[in-house]
C-alpha cells in the first residue's frame, strides 16, 4: 500500500476518529506524528478555557502514532515557536512515506517539514482558514501577508479544503482548483444521533435540575467564552426578546466569563454552565430547541459545533463570520449579518412560537449533516495518495 504519513500538534476529537478510518479501511498505509510530544499523557492546557483537561473519550485507539518530543521552551499550539522538533523530519524519513499530510503551517517544525519535503514527497496540505476576516481595501500589511501566504503555499501540492471560504482562500493564495481535493469538516455524527430516544429523555431530566421547564423555548451556545465568539451580542439581542417562557443557555468557561455573568446578572431567564466533557455533548444540545454561533471573528474558521448541533438535530443561527454558514446552514436556520442586533433578535423571534418552523428546520439539519462525513475525509486523502 501506498504510505501516509500525517504531521499534527496533538490528539483531538475531530480528528482522531479519521485517522482510525483511514487506517480500518486499508486502502493506504498510515501514521500520525503528534509534534507537540509534552501531549502524550493526554493533558492539555487550553489558555482560553483557563484550564488544563482531558478528553473523556479515546483518542489513540485504531492507528498508528508516535510522539515527537517537543523542545520548545514555551511549548503549545498558540504560538510558531511553541513546537519545535529536532528529529520530526528524521522519524518521518524512517517511516518513508510515499505522501505527508500536514495540519496547519504555523508552527516552526510543521513549516520545516513543507520545505524539506518540498518536490520530496506529495505533500497534502490541511487548514481552515478563510478571507472573512480579511480587511476591505489595500495596504502594505495586506499585501506583505498575501506574498508570504503564496509562498508558503507554494510548498504544498494538494489542499484538503473544507468548505467555500476555504476554497477561495486557497485560491486568492496561489493554488488553481487542480490543486483542490474536497474534504468536508466533520464530526462523528453517529454519535449524536438518537435513534431511540434516549438522548432526548436524559437531557430533558437534565433541564428539570436546571431548573428549565420543558415548555421554555431555550436558545443554545456551546464553547468557549472569549471574544470572538461574540456572546455579549447574544445576550443582548435575547433582552430585546421580553417573553418570561424563553431561554438562553450558556455553556462553556473562558476569559469573558465574570463579565458575561455580570451582563447577564439581571436577567433570571439566563443560565449558566460549565465546560462539558465529549461524552456530555450528545446530551447537551438536546438542552436546547435552537443553536446558536453569533461570532464576530477574527480566526473563526469553521465551527464545529454546528456540526455536532445538526447532527443533534438542532435548526442553527450562526454570523456570516462562520467559516461553515455558507455550507451547513441553508435551509435549516438563518445566516445573520456579523454584529447586527437587529438581525440575530429577528432571526430568534422566527424560531419562538413557531413550533412548525422548528421541527421543519430540525429535520432539515439532520438530514443535511449526512453529507458531512469522515468518509467523504477519508476519500478525498485516498484519490490523492
């Protein structure tokens, strides 16, 4: 079989169950190399969560991987000098694959890897990001960061690209569409489903303990509280909406935390909750009748948790900054203009006493998840191997 070799920072869950895809289905050869070594135990710092945790489900079982050590002095995935590798290209010359997938060029190691292998290998390129933050205009910042962009790119021969925004940012950097392999973001939909029930039935016994009535009409965020995401523009646009039998549902910790609670203090119709686990998150959606990802950006490149949302069967409001909102929500939610309180109440006040609207849309959400897969991932890498 042909041999892959995958560079990556650390084990996470939307890509851990790919990788064991790959290797069951056993069309090519793989290994992963995690460069950010110090991760092995499974512990890891999130400086937006504030916290240092662990993944409740298995993130290493079904494949091959090895831990690079990391010799960085500062290591971590926030910073180009947080992973840093003396032997990742000799370990991977050991495995001598035929083609190298690598997630992300920002840190020093991932980018020595693009250029040693460079006309070497067949190096596949995967990455996010999108032109939606990208300033109007023109300026010397701009134009400096697009040339250093084309030439990075310019290492790589296929992009695994995930969705529009990021084929178009791919292609205003230098690669042409043959250059292009479709592979959607996705996550292990199979697990939020809920065939029989029981899903539903433990999140409504959940509600009960927070206190929320199942005839509240509760509106869901599920992530990190830090800028970006925009909470505060949720919480506002809920105020406007007076009804006493709607909620909002926040769940998540971050650096926004005691300013959003303060904001929120007023306004009993508004809870609060913790960072949930993986094993949580089926249930946690469920605790909402609509999910919402007001983000305002810079850097939000897909989310996600639409995905987990739809496949929980939730109708979806997101902000066109959503690197995802072209692709996932169409006829399953409604796409507000990024920071526009007006549009995101309305877009809320759509959904409220529209139990038609909600089932319709909920509907719509599952079934159009189901062409978001780790298959289609896993095909895509195939047909360039």
């Amino acid at each position: 079989m042909k041999k892959l070799a995958i560079i990556t920072s650390h084990p996470i869950q939307y890509n851990a169950p790919l990788f064991r895809l790959l290797t069951e289905r056993k069309k090519i050869e793989v290994k992963v190399f995690y460069s950010w070594g110090q991760t092995k135990e499974g512990l890891v710092y999130d400086p937006d969560f504030r916290k240092e945790f662990q993944w409740d489900i298995p993130l290493l079982d079904g494949y091959e991987a090895e831990f690079i050590e990391n010799t960085s002095a500062k290591p971590g995935a926030g910073s180009f000098y947080g992973i840093s590798n003396k032997n990742l290209i000799e370990r991977i010359n050991t495995f001598n694959p035929d083609s190298i997938l690598v997630y992300g060029w920002s840190f020093k190691s991932h980018l020595q890897v693009l250029r040693y292998f460079k006309n070497k290998k067949t190096i596949l390129f995967r990455g996010d990001s999108t032109l939606l933050d990208e300033p109007s205009g023109v300026s010397l910042k701009k134009m400096a960061r697009r040339i250093f962009l084309k030439w990075v790119y310019s290492h790589i021969d296929v992009a695994l690209f995930t969705g529009e925004a990021n084929r178009q940012y791919f292609l205003k950097h230098g690669l042409v569409k043959s250059q292009l392999q479709y592979a959607p973001h996705a996550v292990e939909n199979e697990r939020f489903f809920d065939a029989d029930g029981s899903k539903e039935r433990k999140a409504n016994e959940w509600r009960k303990e927070l206190n929320i009535s199942n005839s509240s009409f509760v509106f869901l965020y599920a992530g990190k509280l830090e800028p970006k995401k925009n909470i505060s523009l949720l919480i506002e646009a809920f105020k406007v909406i007076p009804d006493p039998d709607i909620r909002l549902l926040l769940i998540g910790n971050g650096v926004l935390e005691q300013e959003l609670k303060q904001m929120a203090a007023n306004d009993k119709r508004i809870h609060f909750l913790d960072f949930q686990n993986q094993k949580n998150m089926p249930f946690v959606y469920r605790l909402g009748n609509v999910f919402v990802l007001p983000s305002k950006g810079p850097g939000e490149t897909w989310g996600l948790s639409v995905n987990e949302a739809m496949a929980s069967s939730k109708p979806i409001i997101v902000s066109n900054k959503c690197g995802c909102a072209t692709d996932l929500v169409t006829n399953n939610g409604f796409i507000f203009k990024s920071e526009s309180k007006e549009e995101l109440t309305n877009a809320m006040r759509s959904f409220f006493n529209n139990e038609e609207l909600v089932n319709e849309m909920s509907k719509a959400s599952k079934n159009n998840i189901t062409e978001f897969t780790f298959q289609k991932i896993a095909e895509g890498i195939e047909a360039v191997v």
